[in-house]
C-alpha cells in the first residue's frame, strides 16, 4: 500500500499544477486573440500591404496546427508540466520577436506564438479533465472561462496602450507575464495524475471506436468554425448596416466574447447531475436561433443581440465536447493532438470560405450562411452522438448480462 502522506503529495502535486496552469490559462487567451488588434499596428510600422498583414494570421495559424501535433506525442513522453512549462516558454519568445526589427523576423514570432499555443491548449484542457473524472464538463468551463477573461482583456488592455501611446511597452510586458508563467510552473511540486476512469469509463471501450471518434473530430471542426467566423465577420457585418459616423461597430466583437464568457461563468451551475446532452442540445439551439438572426436581420442592433446570443449558446458546447476525450482511455493524450488539430483547421478554413463566398455574391450575410449551415450540422451531430452513445451501451449492458459472458471473462 502507498502510505498516507506520500498518497497525499501524489494528489496534491497535480492539482498545484492544475491551479497554477489554469491562472496562466488567462495568458493564453490573450495570446490568442492580440494579434488581430495589434495587426494594423504592425503593418503601419512595417508599411505592409493587406496580403503581407495577412501573413502574421497565417502563420499563427499553422504554428498552432503544428503544435497540437507535436502535443500528441509530447505529451504521453514527458507529461503535462514539461509540455506546459516549455508552451509557455515558446509563447513567451514569440511574442518578444513581434518587437524585432524586420517584419519577416517577427512573422517567425508569431508562428512560435502559434506553435505554443497549440501546445498550452489541449495539454491544459487535458489536465483538467484527468483531474476532475466526475465533472469533466463543468471544470473545463470554468478553464475556458479563464480563457475567455484573456480574450476580453488582451484588446481592451491594447486600446488603453495605444490611448497612452505605450503600445511598444505591450509586447514586452506580455512576453514577461508569459515567462513568470513558464518559470511558476517550472517550480511546481513534481508529479502527474493518475489514470482517473469515470463512472463512464467500463463502457468507454466499446464506444470509442472510429465512428465516434469521427463524430467527435466533427464536433471540434465545427465548433472552432463557427466561433472563428462570428467573432471575425460581426464587426465589418454590424460596421456595414450601421449609417454615418456611428461607430458601434466596435463593441460587437466584446459583446459577441462576452456573452461567450458570462455564459461560461454560468455553466457549471447547469452541467450537475450528469446533463451535459441536454445542455449541449439546448445551448445550440440557442446558437442557431441567434445566427438566424445574424444572417437575416437588416438592423445593426439586433445584429449585436444576435451575436451575443450566438456567443451565449456556445460557451458549453466547447467543454462538453472537449469532456468526450476521456472516452479514448489510455489514447486520450494522443488523439487530442488530432482533435485540436481539426479544430484548428475549422477556424481557418471556414471563414475564409464566409469571404469567399461574401465576395461572390456581394452580401456578407450570404457568405454568415456557412456558419449558420455548420452550426445546425453540429447540432446534428451532438444529436447523433447521443443516439449512438445509448445503442452502444445498451449493447454493452447485453454482452455483459447474457448467460455466457462470465465464459468470455475467462
């Protein structure tokens, strides 16, 4: 048997990393999303063209897919402290190299930015969900709710930096935020989490096989797309119905992530007992109703409603789905590499193809019907999932309680 303390510090290690990720998860959200306010700035400074500034999105882009690949293989080799640890190290350079001389150096920075990001997310929505077996969806809302505090915070803390003409100042200080975050979790206790099984877990096995997995590969395609998409497009949308000097434009993009965030504050409190499903269903029926609205509604205001009820529906649908992980048992860490991926990719793909087609036809709404047909298929799909989890349960319970099963046992 383990003796009492040393099981002790075994529990406790981890969750002294948990908290400390989980704080810096704030970074990592502001990280994310600082690169959009700050572009126009750097292309000034650089005297870049819109495709050259377009870029710095780019390569973000591929850092990250490249990083949630290196973390399905990191991860299971040198456990969660390594891998966040050196995530953050790596965002933490990036975001130092956007102060280089040269536009191209810097474009180097911010696919280092991207490569630790992709690290940092899924290793930390991972630890979470390895810590917490009995409420997976609720404690990844409130990681995610972290996340979002950064997202909020980053462009708001940029305005006040141009405001103040300090914004060569920002870089720096964010870069050592990062780095103070690297070393915290380089000077946490020692030790990884146990292989924690749900109460879910004695039937992971037979559900988590390549339909699933493809099920839930579409989920994160998806969910990434329409998050990507909203969040992009609602400016230049709400900017495009207003008339004269009105500059309420702006404020749709926090309102759209703050509805993300204060939905996400909430969650925990609807996830108890078990209801991830139903919250799933009905947090995306919400979503579409609000994209419906989006796409059709002529109104500038009722475009910013529609956007922060959009924001309102998604904010569980990303924790729930990151929760299905645990179904791949002893795969997990390395099927989230793939998983992150696809997110990934939905984000970049999808509203490219929202300014493709809003340039084909001539109407932005138009091009928002591709987030709106991708969020019912997502809907769709957590339908499905739901049916299919039941069948294959149900088939599970059969083998398990027919006459010969103590034989197959053996």
């Amino acid at each position: 048997m383990i003796p009492a303390p040393l099981a002790g510090n075994r529990t406790r290690s981890p969750r002294v990393l948990s908290a400390i990720a989980s704080a810096a998860f704030v970074l990592t959200g502001g990280a994310n999303t600082f690169l959009g306010p700050i572009l126009p700035t750097l292309a000034a400074r650089w005297h870049l063209s819109d495709s050259q500034a377009g870029y710095f999105l780019s390569a973000q882009f591929l850092g990250t897919i490249l990083g949630v690949s290196v973390s399905s293989q990191l991860l299971p080799c040198r456990g969660f402290r390594f891998s966040i640890g050196t995530a953050y190290l790596l965002m933490a350079a990036g975001v130092s190299g956007l102060s280089l001389p040269h536009w191209k150096a810097a474009l180097l920075g911010t696919f280092v930015v991207g490569l630790g990001l992709g690290v940092v997310i899924p290793s930390t929505n991972l630890l979470t969900s390895s810590l917490n077996p009995h409420r997976r969806a609720s404690a990844l809302s409130i990681l995610n709710f972290y996340w979002g505090l950064g997202a909020v915070a980053a462009p708001v803390a940029l305005a006040l930096a141009r405001r103040w003409n300090q914004v060569p100042s920002f870089m720096p200080v964010l870069s050592g935020f990062l780095l103070l975050s690297a070393l915290c979790i380089a000077l946490a206790p020692k030790g990884e989490p146990a292989s924690i099984e749900g109460p879910a877990a004695s039937r992971s096995r037979a559900i988590s096989d390549w339909p699933f997995a493809a099920i839930v590969g579409g989920m994160f395609f998806l969910y990434v797309a329409i998050e990507a998409s909203v969040g992009g497009w609602i400016a230049t949308l709400v900017q495009r119905a207003t008339t004269g000097t009105d500059h309420s434009w702006v404020t749709a993009p926090s309102l759209f992530w703050g509805g993300l965030l204060v939905s996400r504050g909430l969650a925990p409190a609807f996830l108890r007992g078990g209801r991830e499903r139903r919250v799933a269903l009905t947090s995306l029926i919400v979503a579409c109703s609000g994209m419906l609205v989006l796409v059709f509604s002529t109104r500038w205001q009722w475009i910013i409603v529609a956007g922060a009820i959009v924001g309102c529906g998604l904010a569980a649908v990303f924790p729930i789905t990151i929760a299905l992980l645990s179904r791949f048992r002893d795969m997990e860490k390395r099927i989230a590499g793939p998983m992150f991926a696809l997110a990934g990719l939905g984000g970049a793909v999808v509203p490219w193809f929202v300014g493709v087609i809003s340039t084909w036809s001539g109407s932005l709404q138009i091009g928002l019907m591709a987030p709106l047909v991708a969020t019912v298929l997502l809907l769709w799909l957590h339908a499905v999932h739901n049916r299919y989890k039941r069948s294959a349960a149900d088939q599970f319970e059969l083998q398990n309680n027919s006459p010969n099963s103590s034989l197959t046992d053996k």
